[in-house]
C-alpha cells in the first residue's frame, strides 16, 4: 500500500487538543526554507506562546551545527514551536530531553510503535533515525528570549523518499508499520504530551521529568563512543542523567574512574 | 546630528587612534561614516604666530587623545549555562564576530550548546567588542566570562 495523502489541516490538529497555549495557533505552509528560522523570524514580530509553525515541505531543514533534515514532501512532520514562558528559562537544558520524551510518548500511544529514546532526543528504530529534534533559543543578559523547538518525524516516507546514503539510517513509521498514518491525528497528540512535560519544568518540576526520562532513555546502561569534536572521542559507559540533562559517562580509558557529563557531543550506541 | 551617530563617530576616532590608523570608513545601507587624521610627527616645530587670528578660529584644531580602556566600564559577558561555546553558527562558516567589531544590541556573538539546544547569545548593549575570552569549541561554566565589550555610553 501506498501512503495516502493527509494534507495538514488546522481544524483537525485542534480537534482533540487539550492545551493552554500550545498549537492554539498554527500556520501551515506549502513549503519554507526551515520551519525553525522561521518561528525564530515570526517570534521576533511578536507572535504568541505556543505557536506553531508547519510546513508540507522544507528546502533547507535544519540539524545541529550546520548540517540538513531532509524534507521530502507531504509526507511527514516538519514543526517549529514558539516557546515563551519565562519561568523555562532556568531550565533550558531539559527542554530537549522533555521535548524526546513527549515526542516518543505520543508516538507510541498513538500509532503502537516504541521508538528507541537515545540521549539527548533522538528517536530510533533499530538503528535507523526516526525522529529528530533542534531546539534553539536566544539569550540576552540576565533576561531570557525566545525558545524554538523544530521536530521532524518520518511518517508516511517510503525509502525512496530518502537520497540513497540515508537510505540504511533513517526509517519512517510508513515503513516499520506498512500502513499511512494520519499527521494530524498524531500532531494533536505530540501537542498536548509536549504540554503537559513543558508544564512540569515551568512548576519546577525537575525530578518528575528526569526520572520519567532515565526510565525511557536507551542509551543508559549501555556502552557508547561520544564524539566530542574531530579531535576528541569518548568511549565509555552511560550510566545516568545529570541535574541539567547531561549524560553521565564512565569512561573506559585506563585508570579513568571519574565520571564525565556529555552535554555537546554526536553519541553512537555501541552495543 | 543624532547623538548615538555622534557616539558612534567618536567611537570610529578612538579606534583610529589606538590602532594608529589614518583612515577609517564605515557603510551601511543608510549611513556611511569616514573619519580621517593627518598624523604629525611627534616633535613639532615652534608654531609661527598665525598672522590671521580670525581665520584661525574658524578652523580649530582637533585635539584627539588616545583613550585608555577604562576596564570598569566594560560589559562582561557571561555564559547562561553549561555548555559548548561557539564562535560560529556551524564548523565551515565565519566567526559570528571579530575583536574590535562594533556590535548593537541584540547581535548574536556566539552559541552555547548544552543537549543539542543551539543558545545563540545576543549583546546586550551597542558597543564594541574588545576581547573574546574563550576559545571556540571549549567547554563552558554557567556564568563564565566570554565576551569583554566597551560599550557605546549615550549621554
């Protein structure tokens, strides 16, 4: 079978949404350069919290530190949020882990497929990249700016849809499942498990968030090499999550018995 | 004449001077700004008494001091969290800022990344930047100093 075509739609994104702020408001767009640059562009004009941005197509997505999402169109989620709750700000760091544990969550509850969690956010199947996250934000001084969160999700991508180098690393739910799936059926439900997660950091609510996430997290317990930069790799054991979201690492160097936090770093699980 | 223009030209002589420079010109898409000085030699010959006192005043003579950096005055940058700092926006790209840059309020100088979050830090006031504190791709403490600027006071 073939995925149908589910156009994204405001009216059935909202049908079934219990949030305050998030997806209250939602442009929808044919195709734009990267939903993130422009929540960050639409934020600067003043657009309110919980926006959402959704494109069909995006010709220059993002990823961390210069490198692409690729886009196929029409098939799959392309979403930026706006995020401006001021109480946040201190806990800017668990917004990409809160963010990877709402996104595998609602995935799961809703379509019956469980995602692998890997440290900070992303979100496999096997090996193969499912989903992926880019949150940035702006800082000025003591006073705290604006906070993008940018999800893509596979969904309804055959293989073919991928250039043929991503072809053994990434995977869409189209092709774990055999079937479509509905992108506002699954929209709705990324919303509100998102707000209910952002909800518990803007209470304070760090130990609800970090023990939710060290039980969904697979990259804990295991061995992975964290590449730091070109010039510096670790290997060692995940043992934990820190107080800001880190991960925790034994390293297997001789002697080396301290535990080092990855906070920037690409992250391979080993075994 | 706008103070902040009159600041900033101030600001273009203090860099002329400090960097020994003859000549500076600046361009933007509404303003361009050229400031320029004849450098004397340091010992000058006895000034001749000007035979015409009026049209001497019409020109007075620019007296330009070479300013000390007054270090109480400079905006310190700090990191809002624990991280990794950035000079640029990917591997391959330029450096978002330079030593000696004039920068506004609101410019991003850097990113500090903490769990695949990009924290682009913006300056807090119009100035210019005097020193980068850390090298790009360190790892950085909450509250670690990263930027020295001098900013632009308007009085």
């Amino acid at each position: 079978m073939t995925p149908t075509s589910d156009a994204l739609n405001t009216i059935a994104i909202q049908t079934g949404l219990t949030t305050q702020a998030l997806g209250q408001s939602i442009h929808i767009l044919t195709e734009t350069a990267s939903t993130n640059s422009l929540g960050m562009t639409l934020a600067a004009s003043g657009e309110p919290d919980g926006t959402v941005i959704l494109a069909e197509h995006q010709t220059a997505g993002k990823g961390r530190l210069g490198r692409s999402w690729v886009s196929p169109p029409n098939k799959n989620i392309y979403c930026s949020m706006i995020l401006r709750d001021p109480r946040l700000q201190q806990h800017l760091t668990w917004i990409p882990l809160a963010t990877g544990l709402a996104l595998q969550e609602a995935i799961q509850k809703t379509l019956g497929i469980t995602p692998s969690l890997k440290w900070p956010n992303d979100l496999l199947i096997g090996n193969k990249k499912l989903a992926g996250i880019l949150c940035e934000s702006t800082s000025r001084g003591q006073t705290g700016g604006v906070l993008i969160v940018g999800i893509g999700v596979n969904v309804n991508a055959e293989r073919e849809d991928f250039p043929a180098e991503l072809q053994s690393t990434s995977t869409s739910i189209f092709q774990e499942s055999g079937h479509p799936s509905n992108r506002n059926t699954l929209l709705t439900s990324i919303f509100n498990y998102l707000e209910k997660w952002y909800d518990q950091l803007a209470s304070d609510n760090i130990v609800a968030v970090q023990s939710a996430y060290t039980a969904a997290c697979s990259t804990l317990g295991i061995d992975v090499r964290c590449t730091l930069n070109e010039a510096r790799e670790i290997h060692g054991r995940a043992t934990a999550i820190g107080m800001d979201g880190s991960l925790q690492v034994i390293p297997f160097e001789q002697g080396a018995r301290q535990v080092i936090e990855i906070r920037s770093a690409d992250v391979t699980h080993v075994r | 004449m706008k103070s902040e223009q009159r600041k900033e030209i101030q600001d273009l002589v203090e860099i002329l001077t400090e960097q020994n420079l003859t000549e500076i010109e600046i361009e933007r898409k509404d303003l361009r700004i050229r400031v320029r000085r004849d450098v004397v030699p340091a010992v000058s010959p006895p000034t001749p008494v000007a035979p015409f006192s009026a049209e001497r005043a019409a020109t007075p003579h620019l007296t330009i001091e070479a300013p000390e950096i007054d270090n109480a005055r400079l905006l310190t940058v700090t990191s809002p969290i624990v991280g990794t700092f950035y000079r640029s926006p990917s591997p391959d790209a330029d450096s978002y800022i330079e030593e000696n840059d004039i920068v506004s309020k609101g410019q991003v100088l850097c990113i500090v990344e903490a769990m695949k979050l990009m924290n682009e830090i913006e300056c807090e006031a119009d100035g210019r930047l005097v020193k980068v504190l850390v090298e790009s791709g360190a790892a950085v403490e909450y509250g670690q100093p990263l930027f020295l600027i001098d900013p632009i006071t308007v009085s």
